[in-house]
C-alpha cells in the first residue's frame, strides 16, 4: 500500500512510520518541520516538507497513495494567538 502519513516527523508519527515501512508499505511523509525532526523521518520514506495550506507539495504527495494517517498535533497556544 502506498500511504501518507501527515505529522510524520514528530515521535508518535515516526513510529507509526518505522511501523508501516517495516511492514513493506511505501510511505510518503508530509510534515511542516514546526514540532517534528527530519532526522525523525525513517531512510525508507519519503519526505515532504510542507503543510496542509502549502500548494507545491500537495500533488506530489498524493500521487498514487491508498491510505491516509494523520498524526498532527494541534498548533499551541502562543503560535494559534499570532
């Protein structure tokens, strides 16, 4: 299965990539960087840098992907008040 898994550089989305590639799926990961680690993001998966309301990677991302898993967090307070 292809998947994209949002958020995926942050500690619980990492692991559930770690997960999914050790499973023999090809994942796409595609994360803002703003709370995650690109050295988080497994060698076997793909990354993206961007977010939801970023237009250029959007099209990459969903290119033959068959599932979805979203493991963003909520943006804080002090950045959601800005």
């Amino acid at each position: 299965m292809r998947i994209l898994v949002t958020g995926g550089a942050g500690y619980i989305g990492s692991v559930s990539v770690e997960a999914l590639v050790a499973a023999g799926h090809e994942v796409t990961v595609l994360d803002d960087l703003s709370t995650g680690y690109r050295g988080a993001v497994s060698p076997s998966a793909r990354l993206e840098v961007g977010s939801y309301g970023t237009r250029p990677p959007w099209p990459r991302c969903w290119s033959g992907i068959t599932s979805t898993q979203s493991s963003t967090a909520p943006p804080s307070r002090s950045s959601a008040s800005r």
